[in-house]
C-alpha cells in the first residue's frame, strides 16, 4: 500500500473530524488510536471508502507515512500528551514532525518544543478550535513552533482551516508554547461571553417572565446586528428555542445549572494575574462556574440568606431589542475581547512570542467558537495601531462604551435591587469605570501598607520614595 500524506493518532471527537477534513483536501491518512477497536470502528463507519488506512501499534503506524512524517496528535491533554511523544519518539527519524493539536498548557508545549527540536524533531503546539463541526469542515487553527516546523505542514493547515473574506484562519502565530497561549486564551474570551449571554438569559427569564422562544426572538434580533453577529450568540437562540421531546417544555430548564472550568479558562486567569493583566470580565465568568458547581450549598442558603423579592426594572422591550440590555450584553463581549488581548499584548511581550495581533483576530473571524463580526472591527483596530494601550481606546470602541455606558449602568443597577447576580455585567462596569478613572483610591491603600509595613509611597508632588511615622 502506498504511504499516507499524514498521520493522527487519537481517534476522539476531534481527531476522527480533523483526519476526515484532511483526507477531504487530498491528504491519504494513517490512523492509530490507543484502544484498537475504535480505530477498527472508524475504518468500518465513517472512514469507509475513504482514503485513510488504519495502524495496531505505533511502529505500524509510523512505517505507513511518508518522510518527513507530519503526524498530528489529538489525545486528552496533559500526561497522555508526553505518554504519546515519548512511545512514537522510539520510531521517528530526523526531520518527522509532530503536531499536538489539543488544549495543552503552553508552558508544557515551550518544553516539548525544546525537548524535540533538540532531537531534529520538529514540534507544533497548536491550538484547534471549532468543536467537532468545525474540526470537519474547517476550523481555526493557531500553530505555535519553530518558523520552519510550520512552513513544513503550511499546505496542509491552510487547505483545512476555515476560509473567511480575507484568507484561512491559520497563521503562524510565533515560537514556542505561542499557539497554545492564544488557544487559551480564545476559550478564556469564550468562558465570558458564554456567561454573559446566560445573564442576559437569566434577566429576561427572571424579571421579565419571558419564555425560551421569547428570549430566542430577542437574541434573533441581536444576531442581525454588527455588534452582536456571532456564532455564540446564534447557538444560544437555537438552545433556547429546543424543546424537550418528553414533554414539549424548553429543554434548558431541564438542565442541571452546574458548570465545569478546569482548563483553558482556569489557564487564562491564573495567566493574567502571573503577568498583570486585568481579566475582570474573564475572570467573573471562571467564578461563576464556581459558584454554580455549590449546588446543594445554594439551595440551603435560598432560604436563609433573604434578598429583595424579584421586582421589575428597565431592560427595555421587545419592540427595542431589549436595548438597555443589548448595551450591557456588548460592553460586556467589547470587555472580554479587550481583556483577552490585552493579556495576549502583554504576554507577547513578557515571553517574547511577538505576536501579530491583526492576524490573530483575523483567523478567529471564522471555524472557532468565539467568531463574530465584531471581530472584524477588532482587527481593524489593530491594523490601525498593532500595539493599542487597550483596545476600548479605538475610536470605533471609543464610540461603543460612550452610547452604551448609560445602558449597562441601568442593568447592573437594576440587577442589584431585585437580588439577581450578574457577574460578568457587573465585573465589566467596574472595569469601565476604573479604565476611566484617572484617579482611583490606591492613593490610601499604599497608605496603609507604609502605616502597618513601613512599604514606602510615592507622591503625586515630588520624585523618590517617602515614608511617615503613620502612628507616632
Ligand atoms: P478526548 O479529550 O476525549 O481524548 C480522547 C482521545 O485521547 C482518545 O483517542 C483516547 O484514546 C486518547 N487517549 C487518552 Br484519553 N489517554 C491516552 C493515552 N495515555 N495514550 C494514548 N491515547 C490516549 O478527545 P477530544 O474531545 O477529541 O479532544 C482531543 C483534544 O482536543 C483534547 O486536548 C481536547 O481538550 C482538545 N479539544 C477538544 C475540543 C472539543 O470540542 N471536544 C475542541 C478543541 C480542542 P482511547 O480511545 O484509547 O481512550
């Protein structure tokens, strides 16, 4: 049999979708997955008549691919990552270059790559997003690595990436762990709109009274503006409008309200503050999931800890797309995109991954979870100015934050007085209104840590470092 184009290994969700997508553009495959019987599955099922061959052991797997091998591996990540590296490693040559396409931590990736471009082995972090729809039809794909590793599988990422008005969505994204920090940190960016959107939800349901179709039509309207045109926000309105075949009630409110965060988006925030980027948006979308995991907790407290009966306030209407509540839903998507790249500005600099910020919005434009066409707007500011301060300051977002602030204020506001939590609106208006405050109270803060530790202050008046006996 002749030789395969390209290899996977790992035969999950993702691997199964991304192999089919590359056999599709001409690339014959080999296949190897732990447990053989699902390589046998595949074989039998969907990779039937296609041109993809299937391996028993990794040696076998390895003799079926053409040099230099391009082997792509989409196992869970973590210790099976290096488990898989270290068993195929025995059987690769000078020049074969691996792949590990899941959400692996970017620190483990910088050393994996170290580890293997040592041995004349090449090695890509590579962040894939787009689920198992995208991973089938075309994703985005942000590789991290040597230059010349990704020059070496180029044609290959391109031709199964998702397409959008200006190019694929895959670019090379820089050295080392790079391509998996920007992964990371496009999932932290969906961590925050995933949230936003259930408090808008959680909004209408509670004080409004409206039902699943209601509060679909509104997102309906949402989904044909610039702002709010997403991926994100046009699943919601179809799980919104999804009724459970048992009874024809709304599917959702059958669902457990427990939410995981191990992961991308813990990464994303531990990563934030190790580097000191402002994440509030991210980071209240991360706690909430927290707190919904205190299940049995919240349901003692409901009866104990007495808050304001739910009463009414100013969402707006239907007639208005909810506009009050369109504006915070906006601010709160501009907040997490701001905060994510704005983290990724910082760790490009911190680690020296120069990262090209244009062409990281551009290949998020299409495949990935958090494409919108707000993203659009996002890479022209960055083509404007590639290295903003924050991207609010961009005219465009400039004009945004000022139409929308009175909005989101009258959300939060009304929020709080009839006892719903609204973290990732809230999180977001403090961020506003502190990015907007040219003085803030940390003036007493270090007060206080000179007072009790004698840490020294600076003066708005005069250069150096002062110190006052506080309590003599
Ligand atoms: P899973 O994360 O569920 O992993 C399943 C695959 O890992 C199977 O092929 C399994 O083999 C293999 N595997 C495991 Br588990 N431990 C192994 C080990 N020690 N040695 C060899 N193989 C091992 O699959 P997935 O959802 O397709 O995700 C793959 C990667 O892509 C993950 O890192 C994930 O976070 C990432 N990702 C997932 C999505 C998504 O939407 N699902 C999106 C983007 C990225 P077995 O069959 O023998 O158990």
């Amino acid at each position: 049999m002749l030789k395969s184009h390209f290899g996977l290994i790992g035969l999950g969700v993702m691997g199964e979708n991304l192999v089919l997508n590359a056999e599709r553009n001409g690339f014959s495959s080999a296949v190897y997955n732990r447990t053989c019987s699902k390589t046998e599955e595949f074989l039998r099922g969907r990779g039937q008549g296609k041109n993809i061959q299937g391996a028993t052991d990794l040696q076998d797997f390895v003799g079926k691919l053409e040099r230099p091998r391009r082997i792509l591996i989409m196992v869970k990540a973590g210790a099976a990552v290096d488990a898989v590296i270290d068993q195929l490693s025995l059987f690769l040559e000078k020049g074969d270059l691996l792949i590990d396409g899941g959400n692996s931590d970017y620190q483990d990736t910088e050393s994996r790559v170290k580890r293997l471009e040592g041995k004349n082995l090449g090695f890509i972090g590579m962040g894939v997003s787009g689920g198992a729809r995208g991973a089938l039809e075309g994703p985005s794909m942000m590789p991290g690595g040597t230059k010349a590793s990704y020059l070496a599988v180029e044609s290959l990422l391109t031709r199964m990436a998702a397409q959008v008005e200006d190019g694929p969505c895959v670019t090379y994204i820089g050295p080392g762990g790079s391509g998996h920090l920007v992964k990371t940190v496009h999932n932290g960016i969906e961590y925050g709109i995933e949230q936003i959107l259930a408090e808008a939800y959680d909004l209408m349901k509670r004080i409004k009274g409206m039902k699943g179709d209601q509060i679909a039509d509104i997102l309906a309207q949402w989904n044909s503006t610039e702002e709010l045109s997403s991926y994100l926000v046009e699943i919601t309105e179809v799980c919104l409008r999804t009724k459970d075949s048992l009874d024809g009630a709304d599917l959702v409110e059958k669902i457990m309200d427990k939410a995981g965060q191990k992961g991308t988006g813990l990464w994303t925030v531990v990563t934030a503050l190790q580097l000191g980027a402002a994440v509030p948006t991210i980071y209240a979308a991360l706690n909430s999931r927290v707190m919904s995991s205190m299940k049995s907790q919240r349901i003692a407290a409901e009866s104990s800890l007495k808050g304001p009966a739910v009463k009414d306030c100013d969402l707006g209407s239907s007639s208005d797309a909810m506009s009050p509540l369109m504006d915070a839903v906006v601010l709160s998507c501009v907040a997490s995109y701001a905060q994510g790249m704005e983290l990724l500005r910082i760790a490009s600099s911190s680690l020296d991954y120069s990262l090209h910020m244009p062409s990281i919005a551009q290949i998020w434009k299409g495949g990935c979870i958090i494409r919108s066409r707000l993203l659009k707007r996002i890479q022209d500011a960055f083509n404007t100015d590639p290295q903003p301060v924050n991207l609010m300051m961009d005219s465009w977002f400039v004009y945004q934050v000022n139409q929308r602030l009175p909005g989101l204020m009258k959300v939060v506001a009304g929020a709080a007085e009839a006892g719903v939590p609204v973290p990732c609106f809230s999180s977001t208006l403090d961020y506003i209104n502190s990015y907007r405050t040219g003085r803030l109270p940390q003036n007493l803060v270090q007060a206080m840590r000179d007072c009790f530790g004698s840490h020294t202050y600076q003066r708005l008046d005069k250069d150096g470092s002062f110190h006052t006996e506080w309590l003599s």
